[in-house]
C-alpha cells in the first residue's frame, strides 16, 4: 500500500506470536435458519503512520442490515485488528476491535474465527496495508502469509462456506488464483502499488458502489459482481489508471455472491442443489463379465433461486472416475449418466459409488449434494462359481447342489443359472464343462 507522496514501501512489519483469545461480536446466539456473515478485517501500515481503511470498511457495511444485527434473519459476526490502541478506536468500531495487530497470532485467529465457518456462511477476510512480492515463481504475501498457508489455515471453510478475499494492498493481483472456491477482490494487478490515505482508494471505490444504484437484477441485494466494476472504475479515475488496476476473480459464484442487502423486503438468495437419486443400472444379483462396464445414472436438481454451474464428481471406492461441469437454471433438472469400466477388478467386490456436488455459496442444506450407493457386485467369469480363478470340479459341485431349483425353491441362487432361464439344469452343468480347466487371468 502506498500513499501519494511516497516513493518507498516500508518493510512489512512481524506480527507478534500473542494469541489473545477468541471473543465474538455479537455475543447473542445464531437463531435457527439465519444467514450469517463473517468478516475478519484487518489495517495495517501505511508508509509511517497507522491506517482506518479497516475501520471506514466496517462503518460502512454496518448501515445494511446483514451485518448490523437489526433482523433475526441474519447475524454477522466481526473481528478487527489494527495497529491502533482501543481507545484510539472509532467510536462505532470499538466493539469489534479484539488487539493490535502487532500482538496477535494471526494463524489461530484465521483458523478459529474463520476456518471454523459452517455450511452456508459467507465469510470475508478484508486487509489493507502492506504486502510484498517474493520467490520464484513470484507470488504476494500480506503479513507474511502466503496462499499456501492461507488455504491450509482455512481448511473446509473454502469448501462448505465461501470466501471472499478483499485485498486493498500492493500486488494484491498475484492472488486471483488463490482458490477456485473463493472470490478475491484485488486492488491492484500483480506489479502494481495500491494507493491510499487515511484509507485506501479501492476501498473508498467499495463503499461508494454500496449507493450507486448498482442492483443491476433487482434482487435487493448487492453482489460482488456488481459492486467490483464500481470500484475498479473509481480507482483508476482516482489514480492514474495506467498504475493501478484492480482486478477480480468470482469462482463457482460468478459474481452473484451478496454482500449487502440493500432492500429489506427481498430475501436472501436461495442456493440449493441436490442429488435426487442415484442408481446401479446393470443388475447387482447378476454376474458382470470382467471388463464390462458399469453404468451409473444420476439426477440433480436446482431446488434454489439462482442459476448456478457447478461441478458434479463420481467416485468409485474414493477414486474419483468422472467430473461434469453442469448448469442448471431454478428448479431444473440434469440426468448423468456414467460408465465405469471393471477391468482389474475379480470377485464378489462391494462397490461404494459416491457422487458429489459442488456446495454452492450461501447453501445452507449440504446433506443433499453427497450421496452414496453400495452394491455388491459379482465380477467374475459366468462358469466360476466360486469365483476362484479357476474352473474345475468345485464350480460342478456347487451347481450340482442346486440342481433342480428355481426361484423360490430353498436352493435357488440365480448366480447359479448361467444361461439365465430361471432353472438351474443340465445346460448349467455343460456350460461349466464347456469351460473345465480355463485359468482366468485378472
């Protein structure tokens, strides 16, 4: 971050390892169904002197009613860290200022406050300040926290929640490929400055966008995707716009995330998608030959309000077979249908297939986008009957003690009845014969 009349960047400072504990703010509980937002900010440097970037960012969000707390319907949760003391503090901020920035463990507040977000939340991690540009291949770092780290720190927040990444800060544009389940807002392209005052261009471009008439689908809510052109137009009118161009990347949510409601009568966007059913096409009582394939067929609807495209994966035994990209409108619906080659396998095998759906931003029921079907299925040559490799005179035997059965009858097994007539006879015995003494080669 730079302001104006600086040539110099200061070195970015070391932070403190003082872990100050974890307190929320607001203290009430979360009521069942509400949507809830989760913002850690946090100000930095800005060459000599400490910035309120952080703190203007807050003030400005807490005049909508997901993050101020007024509604039942959604309840925010806020974290501030700055290099300012409390009673330096803006007023309308001090209830969310936890420390100094330069005494606090940054690692275990991201992985206790953030990386703790449950399904459905939307979470925004907010700094303005310095960053530097190191290694090879050259990548940002803010605070001295790379994105290796910042993903690991994270854990399933990035994939049953969704964050956002609000970078007002020097080369902020190295961290568009941060996730492909985040959205990053950048103040800066990878060799660019971030320039500022008190507070940060980008930042002042942010707020101002929260009243400029941007609700472009008058869905009473302004999304990422429609406050970023915003800013980045105020940025570069503001500052030479061959220096600093902000850039942006949205993930899965392709710009549709909210982030303030801007018309109270208008709810919250609905993301749910689910796996309505998910079956074995080929019959699991009869014997597969190897190397035939196994089809599996599923279907996915949109059960939500929004249009989403997301990524459906089927896996066989936690290896994962196939992917589909798939877009679904509101209540539409997808059918996939896979097949899976057996070739390897041999036996009686239990067949776990498990396809899995994309959590969408704000989806609140997960249960729905995993579900799992168990078979087991006899892979194996028609004539082994007991599914030992072989052909022999064990194969005769077990045919010979259902002999004269049919389905229903105490020693029917239909594994038995190689040519399929519903009768285990003499046929049976001869297929077994036809194939004495074959050795299978898995």
């Amino acid at each position: 971050m730079r302001r104006f009349s600086s040539v110099f960047m200061v070195i970015i400072l070391v932070i403190g390892a003082f872990f100050t504990g974890s307190k929320v703010v607001p203290t009430k509980g979360t009521p069942a169904n509400s949507r809830v937002f989760r913002l850690l900010a946090i100000e930095q440097m800005f060459d000599s002197y400490y910035m309120k970037s952080a703190q203007f960012f807050i003030k400005k969000l807490l005049q909508y009613p997901n993050w101020n707390n007024s509604t039942d319907d959604y309840v925010s949760y806020i974290r501030l860290f700055s290099m300012w003391e409390y009673e330096d503090i803006d007023d309308e901020v001090k209830p969310f200022w936890v420390d100094r920035l330069y005494r606090v463990y940054l690692k275990e507040e991201i992985i206790n406050f953030l990386g703790n977000a449950s399904p459905g939340e939307i979470v925004v991690l907010y700094y303005c300040g310095h960053s530097h540009v190191i290694g090879h291949p050259l990548h940002s770092e803010f605070l001295g926290i790379s994105e290796e780290e910042l993903r690991d720190w994270l854990g399933d927040t990035l994939l049953r929640a969704h964050l956002t990444l609000v970078l007002d800060t020097c080369y902020s544009g190295y961290w568009i490929d941060f996730s492909n389940r985040s959205s990053i807002l950048a103040a800066s392209g990878q060799r660019q400055f971030a320039w500022g005052g008190d507070v940060g261009i980008f930042t002042l471009g942010l707020a101002e966008a929260f009243t400029a008439e941007n609700d472009s689908n008058n869905d009473g809510w302004l999304a990422l995707g429609e406050v970023f052109p915003h800013a980045r137009n105020y940025t570069e009118a503001t500052v030479d716009w061959t220096s600093q161009n902000p850039e942006s990347f949205y993930s899965i949510s392709e710009g549709d995330l909210p982030l303030v409601q801007i018309n109270e009568a208008k709810e919250f966007p609905l993301w749910d998608i689910s796996i309505t059913n998910i079956t074995m096409t080929n019959d699991p009582m009869s014997r597969i030959i190897p190397g035939t394939p196994i089809s599996i067929k599923a279907s996915i609807e949109n059960k939500g309000t929004k249009p989403m495209t997301f990524t459906a994966s089927l896996y066989v035994n936690h290896s994962r077979i196939q992917t589909y990209q798939v877009t679904l409108f509101p209540h539409g619906v997808e059918s996939l249908t896979c097949t899976w080659n057996t070739a390897g396998l041999y036996g009686l095998c239990t067949m776990n297939f498990t396809l899995i759906l994309d959590f969408c931003p704000g989806e609140l029921t997960i249960d729905d986008n995993i579900n799992h079907l168990y078979h087991k299925v006899i892979i194996a040559m028609r004539t082994d009957l007991n599914y030992d490799s072989i052909i022999d005179i064990s194969d005769i035997i077990v045919a010979a003690e259902a002999f004269g059965s049919y389905p229903g009858h105490p020693r029917w097994n239909p594994v038995y009845d190689i040519d399929n007539d519903r009768r285990i006879r003499v046929i049976d015995l001869a297929w077994i014969a036809s194939d004495f003494g074959l050795i299978i080669n898995i």
